[in-house]
C-alpha cells in the first residue's frame, strides 16, 4: 500500500508542462512534442516522428493527449483481441477502455475485458501479454497454475512480460518520460 501511495504522489509531483520538446510515450517509443501554425486539424498528431499541436491548442494539450491516447487506443485494443481471440479461440463478450492507472485491465465475471488506456504508451508485446491475460480470465477466473499454463502457450515469456510492466509501470502513469 505505501508504494501505491508513493506513486500517487510522484503523480502529483511529476506534472507536465506540455513544453515543446517535451517527450511523450507510444508503443514503448518516445516522441517529442511541436507545436504548429498549420489549421489543418484538431486534436494530437504523430507525424514524422513528433506529436503536433496546434499553437492555439496548448492550454489544453494534456486533454488533447488523453483523447489521443484513448482513441488510439480503442482502435488497437479492438485489433489485437480480435487477432489473439482467433488464435486462442477465446472471445469477450466486450472491450471497454478505462482510465485505470494501477490496474491494466480486468475481465468480468460476464467476460468482458477492460483495458487502460495508458497500456498504449508501452511496447507492443506488453499490450499484447496484458490482452492475454485477460483473454486467458475467460477460461480460467484464477491466476491458477492452469491459468499461467494457457497463458504461455500464446505468450512464452510471459514473466519478462510481467517483469516488465513492474520496472517500468512508472512511465505509463503519465504519458511522458522524465
């Protein structure tokens, strides 16, 4: 509990000033921020290796990214449970995308997965672990030895997987690297 609460805190402390230049996370990669003059579009942009906003936008741009980031998630989520739920022949009745910070994602009683947005800052593997091991909650609603079994025959190094998001579950919390 009181590291959960000292992660709260870095939260707190680790505010965002939204500067240009300023690096931003996606699929384990970094991204540094631009702001632009250009009208032609809202919202956040990854071009050419740069998140742009613009100019006019930066009061708002932590908003901007949340929505980013919650779009663009939704639209791979739905992807790759599609892709590991054929594989696995094990398919949720639902996705929802959350704003979880600590939890990554979770599966009802019903079978419907939930996943954090932020998991979109991380590596690609990492989502893909994270989706199934919930996939794998439809079978088994335990974290059983049969349940690791079904997890590791679609994802072999499950425990660098898990490994990985408790080194670095810091950078998911904001979206941005130090």
């Amino acid at each position: 509990m009181e590291k959960k609460l000292a992660e709260h805190n870095a939260i707190k402390e680790e505010s965002r000033a939204f500067e240009e230049g300023e690096r931003f996370f996606y699929l384990g990669n970094t991204y540094p921020l631009l702001y632009v003059d250009s009208h032609s579009f809202k919202g956040v942009r990854l071009i050419n290796g740069s998140f742009i906003i613009h100019r006019d936008n930066k009061s708002h741009a932590e908003r901007l990214f949340v929505e980013w980031y919650k779009k663009t998630a939704r639209g791979l989520f739905q992807e790759r449970v599609g892709y590991y739920s054929r594989l696995s022949k094990l398919y949720p009745t639902g996705i929802k995308v959350t704003s979880g910070v600590y939890r990554y994602g979770s599966c009802s009683s019903s079978d419907s997965i939930s996943l954090s947005w932020r998991l979109i800052m991380a590596p690609l593997h990492i989502i893909d672990y994270v989706i199934v091991h919930e996939l794998c909650h439809i079978k088994e609603k335990n974290h059983s030895h049969r349940f690791w079994d079904l997890v590791e025959t679609i994802i072999p190094d499950y425990r660098g997987c898990k490994r990985w998001l408790k080194d670095n579950r810091h950078l998911l919390l904001y979206g941005t690297s130090p």
